[in-house]
C-alpha cells in the first residue's frame, strides 16, 4: 500500500487482504488495532499475535490499567506508516502480526482469571505464534509465564521495572502485582540465575537470586552495557522480555499506578532494547499504562513503542538475527 491510499482506504485492523506492510490510511482515523494490524482470531500461519489483557484487579495503588490496551493501540496509529526506525529490517513487513482482541475473562470472577489468561496464551503457544501482550497490570505476567514454561520449560526473563515484584506471597495464593514474580522463581516457571531485573530503585532485600541491575548502575554503565550484561547472563535460553512502564521515571511515563523517582529516559529504553538484539526472545508484555493518570498521553505512546520494539526483537530472532 502506497501513500495515495490514505484518500480512499481506511480501517485496515478490518478492510486489509495483506497481513503484511506498513499501514497509510489516516493516523487520526479509522479502527484502531495494533498498528493498523487485522483484528483476527484465526492464528493460522501468523507470526505474532498482539493481545490484550484488560486487567487491573491486583494493583496496590492507583487502578486504571484495564484500559492501558485501547490506549496504546490507540498512539500505535502514529507509527503505523513507517517501518521502525534505525532497524535494518522491518518485522511488519517481514511477519505476519495479528491484533488478536482482548482476552475475555468474568471481572467479577478473581480467582478464575489467572487460569482464563494461561489458557489464552496456551491457545496462542500452540498454533505456533509468539504473544506479544499489552496490559494490564503486572500480575498479568504470572499466568502468561505459566504457558510459556509449558512449552519452553523454566524461562529466563528480562524485566524493566522500578519493583522487583519478588515480595514474598507465603500461600502462594495472592492476585497482586508486587508477589507474581516470587511466585515464578518458587514454582520454577523462571530461572533466577539466568534472568535479570533492569531499573530497580525501591527496596526489597530478598533478590530470590535474580540478577539485578538497578537504576543507579544503569545510569553508571548506560544503555549499552547494561543490555550487553543481560544478553550474557540470558546467554541462549529462551527469554521472556516483561517491561513494567513505570521502568521508565514519572517523567516519561506518568501515567502508571505506583510511579518512582530515577527512572529511565525513554531514550535510554529504546537503546537499551536495541541493545537486547539476538537474545531468544519468544514473547514479552508492556504493563502498567494507566491511561487515567497519563495527562499527555505519553505513557501510551512510551508503551506503544515498547510493545513496536518487543515485535521487532522478535522478528530479528525468528531472521535468525541476521
Ligand atoms: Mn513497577
Ligand atoms: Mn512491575
């Protein structure tokens, strides 16, 4: 599709025949999927399948995150027309990427819905797509780790975060933003030793033997180092890339529910994840965009980028990095 399809073609997430290419109808009109791509339940033959999970029930401070994946859709109409930038192949192009909706669940129904989520992205697993997903509060990563183990075995993750989430949940039982990832490392769905958090700068002494890299000695070392530090420590197992967009400092993204001081710069995150190119990356998630509380809008576009950078990490694996 050419420029000059802008004047007579519109809602591609619906009028598209061709899954692949960039997207040139009108950026402030239209259907908004995930970058323009077709909204669609069948997986068959697709790459990646970008879902959301509108899911807010397990957070500690400010809500609103239920209604994260509409915005970031939303500010992925920008950059929908061109592929993303200072790569040198373009995965929308490359792959076959889906907007799969949202995942369906009971909101009044808590204790049902870490099963409904691993079973979405089971379904997603099977037919042999990689998910990318847009939260959606951070507990969300629990039960959709819990489908990648089933397939990869015991994952190593990347999380950008300004929280470890590694605070103890003794019954193992809680639906809370803060405990999930204790609960991966207890249960064996992540390996610690092989995983690595990024941006860390609030307290918890138990480390559970995850690797850490906090915000201080990311400002230190930058984005360049810190990225190749966790590409050694992931070496070549298979990853779970999970950025928590308060990762990023309130300036950037204040549109989050528990924000935190020394944060990365947006720019720092795009050179970090830049940086993650060649890791065996199999899914990854951007939680935590609480439209609400994002008086610009910034926070969405941040988490839009993210979840562009996410796809096109996964493009580069599935090149072979080549
Ligand atoms: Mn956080
Ligand atoms: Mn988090």
């Amino acid at each position: 599709m050419a420029l000059e399809d802008a004047k007579n073609q519109m809602d591609h997430a619906f009028t598209r025949d061709d899954p692949r290419g960039p997207s040139f109808e009108l950026t402030f009109g239209g259907a908004t999927s995930f970058l323009r791509r077709r909204y669609t339940k069948d997986l068959t033959d697709v790459d990646i399948a970008v879902t959301g999970v509108p899911f807010d029930q397990a957070v500690t401070n400010r809500p609103g995150t239920r209604l994260g994946p509409r915005a970031i859709r939303e500010a992925s109409s920008l950059q929908a027309p061109d592929a993303p930038y200072g790569w040198p192949f373009d995965v929308l192009s490359e792959r076959t990427i889906i907007d799969y909706g949202d995942v369906a669940f009971d909101y009044a129904n808590i204790p049902a819905f870490p099963d409904t989520l691993t079973a979405h992205i089971r379904g997603i697993l099977d037919a042999g797509a990689a998910s990318v997903v847009l939260g959606g509060d951070h507990y969300i990563s629990f039960p959709i780790l819990k489908a990648y183990a089933e397939k990869h075995g015991p994952m190593s993750l990347i999380q950008i975060d300004a929280h470890t989430d590694t605070w103890a949940d003794d019954d193992m039982s809680r639906v809370d933003h803060g405990t999930m990832f204790y609960k991966a490392v207890k249960s064996g769905i992540v390996d610690p030793a092989t995983s690595v958090q990024i941006g860390i700068r609030t307290t918890n002494e138990d480390t559970l033997g995850v690797n850490i890299i906090d915000a201080p000695e990311f400002h230190r070392i930058g984005p360049a180092a810190a990225a190749k530090r966790a590409r050694e420590i992931v070496g070549d197992r298979p990853v779970y890339l999970s950025f928590d967009i308060d990762g990023l400092d309130p300036a950037f993204a204040p549109g989050t529910g528990t924000p935190v001081w020394g944060g990365l710069s947006s720019a720092q995150a795009a050179a970090l994840l830049r940086g993650l190119a060649g890791i065996n990356i199999q899914g990854g998630d951007v939680v935590e965009v609480s439209p609400p509380f994002d008086t610009t809008g910034a926070t969405a576009i941040a988490g839009a980028h993210v979840a562009t950078e996410i796809c096109q990490l996964l493009g580069w694996r599935m090149r072979g990095g080549a």
